[in-house]
C-alpha cells in the first residue's frame, strides 16, 4: 500500500493535472473540510460512484451556474471554481443506490475534457489561497471564532490552529447569502479578504429564529443517517 500523502495534490499530481468526475449541484459548495452527505441514484452517477470506489475516491462538486437549474438532467454549465472532494463512508443499498459522505479537499479550478464514461469528467488544477500575516490572522481569528459561536447552538470546542480562511468558510457555512455573494466568496483566495467579507455579511444578516442548518457539516464524520440530505438530479 502507498505512503498516504501529507496533502493533496502531490507534486506528481500537480503536475500532471489529474482527470477527475464531475458532480454538479445546484446552490451546494464543497469546502475544503466540510463534509457533505449525498444520496446517488441516478444511472450515471451511480456508475460514477463504482469508478471512484475501483480508484481514488475523489470527486469535483461543481456548482450549477444560477439560471441554469432546469437542465440537470443534461449538462449544465458549472462556475470554473469547484470543489475537490474524496469520498470519506459510503454505503451500497440492495436498490443499487448509495449513500456517500464527500470530504472537502481543496478548491479547484475545473476544465472539462471528453469523457468515455456516463457521466461528466475534468481536468483539475488546486488553487493556493493567498494567506495573512500574522498579526492580521491573529485579529481576525478571535472575531471569526466569536461570529461563528453566535451563528451555531450547542458549539463544540473549535480546535486551536485552524486558519482563518478555515474560520471563514465555517462562517459562511452557517451565515444564509445568495447565491451570487456565496460564490464569490467560495472563490476569494485571498484569506483576509474572505474573512473580512464574510464577517461583514455575518454582521449584516441578523439571526432568524428559523434559520436552516448550514449546507454541509464539519470537522466530523456524523453517523450514517437513514437517508441522506442531499441528491442527484432526477434521471
């Protein structure tokens, strides 16, 4: 068995820009250590699934470009940047179906390329985040820490050493945006400036009482529910 990797991509793999199959959602975004459950069964994606099982177990979540909601069941265009995902638990149904739990790995910029196979395939480049510096990190870390204490019920310790732009996605995460400020931001890959924005939305967008859960847990692997939250699309 190969060495696991410290992180992805290896240099072999940066280099050589690795091929990877295509989910695309509407209004869901893969951050890099959210996970996010999905149920597959569509004959496409299940077919996906089996290949990913037989390989890696990586997967491109692909944001649906807003507007192009209705064709799903073909080939909607995707925002360029996505999110690269591994599939962490699965499990097989007797139907044929499977439930997935998909870890965020890394923000990706995504080139679509033929593929052989049912469903859609890219071409994946990881793309670094430009990071703070200290004293910057240092603000923002314990203004991040405090908005998402206030944004989630019964908070877990948050672990020490997560980076802001870690902070920042988890605000995001638990803060309702549009759909056209949510992408922006997923994109920003300056770190400061997504940590900002996404406290200066935080601040702006009060508490509801019936405010949703955030689209996709993080930092643990919840137990397998009986039916997962989120879908493919309809074949």
């Amino acid at each position: 068995m190969d060495a696991i990797p410290e992180s992805w991509p290896t240099d072999e793999e940066q280099r050589r820009k690795p091929i990877v199959p295509l989910f695309p959602l509407p209004n869901v975004w893969l951050f890099p250590g959210a996970i996010l459950p999905l149920q597959i069964f569509e004959s496409r994606y299940k077919q996906m699934i089996e290949d990913c099982l037989d390989g890696p177990g990586r997967i491109v979540m692909g944001t649906v470009v807003q507007g192009a909601e209705d064709d799903l069941s073909g080939s909607p265009p995707c925002y360029p940047i996505a999110g690269l995902g591994e599939i962490g638990r699965h499990e097989r149904l007797p139907d044929g179906r499977f439930h997935i739990f998909l870890v965020g790995l890394a923000r990706v910029q995504i080139e679509e390329v033929d593929s052989g196979r049912l469903y859609r395939q890219v071409r994946v480049h990881r793309l670094d985040e430009i990071q703070a510096d200290r004293g910057t990190s240092v603000e923002l870390d314990e203004k991040l820490r405090e908005a998402i204490s206030v944004r989630t019920e019964d908070l877990p310790e948050i672990p020490d050493g997560l980076s802001i732009g870690r902070l920042a996605d988890i605000l995001l995460l638990r803060t309702p945006l549009p759909h056209p400020v949510l992408n922006g931001l997923y994109g920003e890959l300056d770190v400061a400036a997504r940590a900002r924005s996404a406290l200066a939305e935080h601040a702006r967008r009060p508490m509801l009482d019936d405010e949703t859960e955030p689209q996709a847990d993080d930092d643990s692997m919840p137990d397998l529910p009986d039916d997962a939250g989120r879908t493919d699309g309809d074949g």
